[in-house]
C-alpha cells in the first residue's frame, strides 16, 4: 500500500486568512471570536461568532466569478489556492485524472438561499437567480476547485456534519493509499454565520451568551462554559503518496497513518453520554495505524465547549487510553476559533500538523473552573513545548457521525 503525506495546506479562519497568521495566533492562545456585524443581532440571545475577516472576494476572484460563489466556495476555494501554492504541485506535469477533491460543507449555500428566498417573497419567482441551486448544493465547493484546476480525478463531496473535515481526509488517504490517485485536495468549508441558523442553535440551548466578553465565550472543558460559538471558514489541505511526492521533491509536512469512523446510533443532536462512537472512532483510527494507545503523544479534541459533549469525549478518551489519558496532552482549537462546522477538521488537522512538525501543543484557552468531570491535561491557557511524533485529531457530528485520523511527522528515513 502506499503511504500517504500532507504536502500542503492552506485557511481562512477567525484567526487568519493563512496558515502562518492562523498557526501564530494560536499558539499565543488568541481568540478570533467577536461580535457579529453582519446584520442585527438585538433579538437574538447570542451575539457573537468566530468571523473570517478582511477577505475580499470581488479582489480575490473578480466581481463576477464572486457573485456567482456563495461565501463556503469562496472560502475553500482561497483556502486551495493557498494549499496548492505551499505545495509545489506543478499541475502542468500531473496526471489530472489521478488528481482528486475530496471536500465538503455542512449547510452549503444557506447565505444565497435565504437572500433569494427574501428575492421570492419580495419581487417574484421571475427575478430569482438562475445560479441559485447551483450556489446552494454542498458539493459546489468540491466541483468549483475540480474546475478551476483541472481535477479530473474521483472528486467526492461528504456530509457528515461537523466530521465533515476528517472525513474527507480520511476518505482521501484510503484512496491514495489503494493508489486511486496520486493528489487529493482534501478538506472543508462553512459559511452559516446567518440570522436563521443563530437563532435556531440559540433556542436550541446550544450557543454562549457571553455577549459581553466574546472572546471568553467558547471554553471547552471549562466548569462555567455556557455553550459553544459559531465560527466559519475553510481549512484545505493537499494529500499525495509519497512516491509521488518524493519524485517531485515536495515539502513534506506530515503522514496521515490511520482513519477511524463509526457512528452513536444515538440521537438526531445529543452526543452519546458515554462517548461509544467517538471511542469505536479513536479505536479504529489506532488500528488501522497499527498503534497502541501508549504511542500517541498529543490528542486534538472535538471538544465544541457544550458540557455534554465535552464530557462524553472525555470518557471516551478514558476508555480507549486508561491510565495514558492521564499523561497525553488534550488540546481544544476551538476554544480561540469557535465551531466551524464542516471547516473544523481541515484547520484543526492543520494545526495538529503544525504541532508535529513544531513541537508545540497549542493551548486550551479560558481554563478557569475546573469540571471534575474533565479532569485530563488540557494544556491550560499557555502553549507548552513537547516531544511530539503521533497525534490524534477527533471531529464528531450531528446524527452521531465521529471521524477521526492520525498523523505521524514525518521521517525522510522511515
């Protein structure tokens, strides 16, 4: 089988529009949650989301092009362009029909339906836009980077909820791996930063209303965590096997070496309270990386900031690593950039990737009560050097959907 690396990567995220601005801002423990500006939030009970700002897509794209892409394609599509430019990729040299997308989106176009449903209401069915199912479908994000480079190859669009990130990765490595292809552009998008959906998670009890101290709003593991924060953006990276990879001479960032996936079969929302799909997922991931639970050396945790979720992954991790949970750094990226949703796997395999290669565990931000039902080492409030080789990145969805995968740095002599 081959043996699969991420050769590129590239964001849009509340903490920057690139990988070294994002990367930076984390390990200095900074939020990217602010107030929402975008519309009137006075009805609403909360206030406030992880906000990708200054991107400015008529500059980046041309007037036209970005009227025809809701905000999730613009993002993945920036996000791939950066990928694309960190690796290397010549794709004049490649073979297109052994290049791949594997990317997708939670909610899709939600943006462009709701204004052209306002279009319907207001001036009729004769003045809805003829792009707008286009705009709207989950898999555009996916199709609009096969076009714009040429990507001829098995091209896959999941939905699976906030997992979505880690399946596409996942999904992506186990092509490579069987030598379906040589390059896979992998990774998620979001863009649901609207009146709807707020109000939906917020009477739903799901959301923060720290409106007054937003940046103290997401705090994943927290004793006084109220919820979680929306959050948007894309995180993309570029998967190759590494024969492909070594014959071109690529940057080498890290080696995706296992994928778990299973479901709760629990509930539409509510995470399983003793954690049994994020463990079979954990469990899984391990496996097929042919690694004990004594190998791993950081975990990245799904960890949204909501005390059912937190909890139950906690057990999880219990369960799986027994007295090694103890010892493992368990680090929280959404407690500076929020829930981004189908987004959130992309970054935040990113950010472990990053960690690898740095040595550096990223911070848990807005430790300050303890739960004492989260009781493993959360890496509190500061960045913490480490000897890192393994890491774990968990994404658990809506509908029970857990998907999880393993990195390894890389070793030019392994």
């Amino acid at each position: 089988m081959e043996r699969v690396v991420i050769t590129g990567m590239g964001i849009v995220s509340p903490l920057g529009n690139d990988v070294e601005t994002f990367w930076n801002r984390m390990k200095r423990g900074e939020s990217g949650i602010s107030r929402i500006e975008a519309f009137d939030t006075s009805r609403h009970k909360s206030r406030i989301a992880g906000i990708v700002r200054d991107f400015d897509a008529e500059a980046r794209f041309g007037k036209k092009d970005a009227r025809r892409m809701d905000r999730f394609v613009q993002f993945a599509l920036a996000a791939t362009e950066e990928a694309l430019g960190d690796s290397g990729l010549d794709l004049e040299r490649i073979d297109r029909e052994r290049f791949g997308v594997y990317v997708g989106s939670g909610i899709g176009g939600i943006q462009t339906l709701l204004e052209q449903d306002a279009v319907l209401t207001g001036r009729g069915p004769d003045r809805v836009s003829p792009t707008l199912v286009p705009m709207l479908i989950s898999n555009m994000a996916a199709a609009m980077i096969s076009i714009r480079y040429g990507a001829q190859g098995p091209t896959m669009s999941p939905v699976t909820a906030c997992s979505i990130g880690n399946t596409a990765i996942g999904e992506a490595f186990r092509l490579l791996r069987a030598d379906g292809a040589d390059v896979v552009i992998a990774g998620g998008a979001e863009a649901a930063i609207t009146e709807i959906s707020l109000a939906s998670f917020a009477n739903a009890t799901s959301l923060s209303t720290r409106n007054d101290e937003p940046e103290k709003a997401s705090r994943p593991f927290d004793g006084t965590r109220d919820g979680f924060v929306m959050a948007e953006g894309a995180g993309i990276v570029v998967l190759e096997s590494l024969s492909h990879a070594l014959k071109r001479g690529a940057p080498i960032y890290a080696e995706v070496i296992g994928y778990g996936a299973s479901s709760d079969a629990y509930h539409m929302v509510a995470t399983h309270p003793e954690g049994t799909g994020a463990y079979l997922a954990m469990k899984a991931a391990l496996r097929e990386a042919k690694l004990e639970p004594r190998d791993v050396d950081v975990i990245s945790a799904h960890a949204t900031s909501t005390e059912v979720g937190d909890r139950s992954e906690t057990v999880a991790i219990k369960r799986l690593f027994g007295e090694d949970a103890y010892r493992i750094p368990v680090t929280a990226n959404k407690s500076m950039t929020g829930h981004m949703f189908g987004a959130a796997g992309g970054a935040e395999a990113i950010a472990l990737a990053k960690s690898l290669i740095e040595g550096i565990v990223p911070p848990t931000v807005n430790q300050e009560e303890k739960d004492e039902y989260c009781d493993l080492d959360f890496v509190p409030n500061e960045a913490r050097r480490a000897d890192l080789n393994v890491g774990i990145s968990n994404s658990f969805g809506f509908g029970g959907h857990n998907a999880v995968i393993v990195l390894r740095r890389y070793d030019p002599e392994s």
